[in-house]
C-alpha cells in the first residue's frame, strides 16, 4: 500500500474534518497526526502487513508460538500498553528466520500507534538495522519533534548489537524510551552487548527495562481452523 493509498483511507475519509486534515480552529485533525505516524513507518521499513486483512487481526498472544515462560512478558507489557511505554519498558524477540518475528512487531507497533494516536506527546519510530547503518540518525532520531511530539517506541529490525545501533539504544534507555528489538540471535550470544547497553553482570538480556521473548513461530492449525489463510 502506497503513501497515497494510505493518505486516502485516513484523510481523504475523515468524517471529522472533512478530508482536509485541519479543524476549524486550525489544529491539526487526529487523522492527520495518525497520516504522519504511518508515513514515518514506511520510510523507515515498517512492514505493509498490517494492511492485511488475515493479518491485522491476529492475536499476539493466541496465534503466535511464543515460548511459554516467555508469554507472560507479552501478556503484562500489552495488559496497560499505555503505562509500559510511559515506564519506558522494552523486548527483545528472537528466533529463527520466517517465525514471525516482524508481523508480531508490526502488530505490536500497531497497537501502540492505536494508544498513540489518542494521546498527542507520543509517536513511533520503525528502522532496520540497513536503514541505520545508512543514515545519520544523530539528526534523524529526535527525542522531540518539530510538533512537540516525544518518541514513545522505537522498532528496531534485524538487530546485530552493531555499534551504530548501540548508539541509540543507549539514547533511548536513558530517556526512558520503550525499544522493541527483532533478531535472529539467541539472547546469550549477545552477552557483551547486555553488559554494555544494560550494564547487567550476568550479561542476560532479562532484567528491569528489557524482557526476551522467543518467537517459536505462528500457530497456523489455529489461524488455519479459523479460515483466515
């Protein structure tokens, strides 16, 4: 789905405005902040799933294989999504390529912009690791836009604990930011990064601020028993 098809279904069909993305007293509408949450996702890499249908509906909990002592992680961070972002709380999912690592980010990122999107501090920032090591995030990634807007969640894809993402991850942490990182490497391959980023002793990812979670896949018997796919 293109920028304008997406222009279209949010501005172009507001009944709130009109269409024109401003109301009366020329503030900005809710579809227009909603507009500019998407396309900053899709320039950074945000996954067109989510436009899906099939897609947009599954359940992070239910249709996702995640493995069981993990699922409580999921379950308390989207149990007040709205309190874990303002905590600054954050995962790191991992698992082998094709599990579903990026829809379940996608989904989760979704489900923020929905919390977002009613609250006018907060936005989303979506990069994988090709679009960091390409760019100057140091002027890219600010902790407060040109509206007065503050990050309320950074996606990072692909993560390999590369200096260039340490970088801002050290940022976020320290300004409470909520961070979702997706990888295909398991937690104790990353020890040294731990140490640095989170300072932990043990060099586990698991502590106060990050959580893993290990995508073991999606359930497609249960997507599948509901005719979806």
């Amino acid at each position: 789905m293109s920028i304008e098809q997406i222009k279209t279904q949010i501005i172009n069909n507001c009944r709130i405005c009109g269409g024109t993305g401003y109301m009366p007293d020329e503030k900005p509408c809710v579809c227009l902040k909603e507009f500019r949450v998407w396309n900053r996702l899709l320039s950074g890499g945000f996954s067109e799933e989510v436009f899906i249908q099939g897609i947009s509906d599954l359940d992070l909990i239910k249709d996702f294989r995640i493995k069981p002592e993990h699922q409580q992680y999921v379950q308390m961070f989207l149990s007040n999504l709205k309190e874990s972002l303002r905590k600054g709380l954050s995962l790191y999912v991992y698992g082998n390529l094709g599990v579903g690592k990026t829809t379940f980010a996608t989904l989760l990122a979704k489900k923020a912009i929905d919390v977002m999107i009613n609250n006018e501090d907060d936005y989303v920032w979506w990069f994988n690791v090709k679009y960091v090591m390409e760019r100057d995030l140091s002027s890219d990634l600010k902790l407060v836009n040109s509206d007065g807007e503050k990050i309320g969640l950074v996606v990072i894809d692909e993560f390999m604990g590369l200096d260039s993402t340490n970088l801002i991850i050290r940022k976020l942490i320290k300004n409470m930011v909520s961070i979702l990182l997706i990888s295909n490497i398991e937690p104790n391959d990353l020890n040294n990064v731990w140490q640095s980023l989170l300072g932990y002793s043990n060099g586990n990812v698991d502590g106060p601020v990050f959580k893993g979670v290990n995508m073991q896949g999606l359930d497609i018997r249960r997507i599948n028993s509901r005719g979806r796919w």
